[in-house]
C-alpha cells in the first residue's frame, strides 16, 4: 500500500487488512447484510431471553450470526441483538475505525483497476504486433 494515509496506519492495523478476507473487510466497511435463516419466529428454550422469540439471521456476505429477540406478545424488540462473528472479523485489542478499512478498500481497488489497465495495454500491444504481422 502506497496510499499516504495508510502510511501512517500501526504496522498490527495493515497486518489484519491484510489477512483478512474481503468480504469480512466488506462488511466491516458498509456493514452487514442479513438474512433470517428461517421463516417466522423461534420460541427460545435457553441461555439468554428464555421465552422469547427469536429470528435468527446470518450475513449474506461474511456469513457471522446475528440473533435478534422479541416479546412473544407484543413482538417487541427485547434487549440487544447478539452477534458471533466469523473467526477473524474481530482481533483482540485492535479497534479499528470503519473509515480506515474503506480506505483500505479504496486503495485495493485502485490497484486491481491499475492492474487491468496494465493488462489491457500488454494485450493491445500483443494484438497490435500479430496484426502488423499478418498484414506483410
């Protein structure tokens, strides 16, 4: 990464962009896109909200779980949602802001888009020579 706000960023910060898968990366970015699992509601037999229903819902796009719960009456939100992310979504001790893995994402495509052009112009200069070729 060349970009110069990356530069600065703390050598555990690029390490984890790095490492991480960029559908993870995405979500971290643009948050996630859930999906229930199921259709209606599950009564929740254990653990946390015991008596509740709940909908259970999995990203579409890094697949972490998320469960959402409601009182079985009403069907009110009950509490916080509870998430059990992918393994690597989240590092120990490492925060980092959701700007900061959309520059990343930026600076990614940036490169992947250099890389095509690059591409384009060794394959137009190939086509071009076969060209001239036939034509003598």
């Amino acid at each position: 990464m060349t970009a110069s706000y990356l530069k600065g960023l703390d050598r555990e910060v690029l390490d984890y962009l790095r490492s991480v898968p960029k559908q993870v990366l995405k979500c971290r970015a643009r948050g996630h896109n859930w999906d229930p699992t199921h259709d209606g509601y599950i009564l929740q037999q254990e653990g946390s909200h015991v008596g509740c229903l709940t909908e259970r819902l999995q990203c579409s796009r890094c697949h972490s779980d998320a469960v959402d719960f409601f009182d079985r009456v009403t069907l009110e939100r009950v509490g916080l949602r509870e998430y059990a992310y992918v393994d690597g979504y989240l590092r120990q001790g490492l925060a980092i802001p959701r700007t900061v893995v959309r520059r990343f994402l930026a600076q990614l495509a940036r490169e992947a888009q250099s890389e095509r052009q690059q591409v384009r112009k060794i394959a137009s200069r190939g086509t071009g020579k076969s060209l001239a070729a036939r034509a003598a």
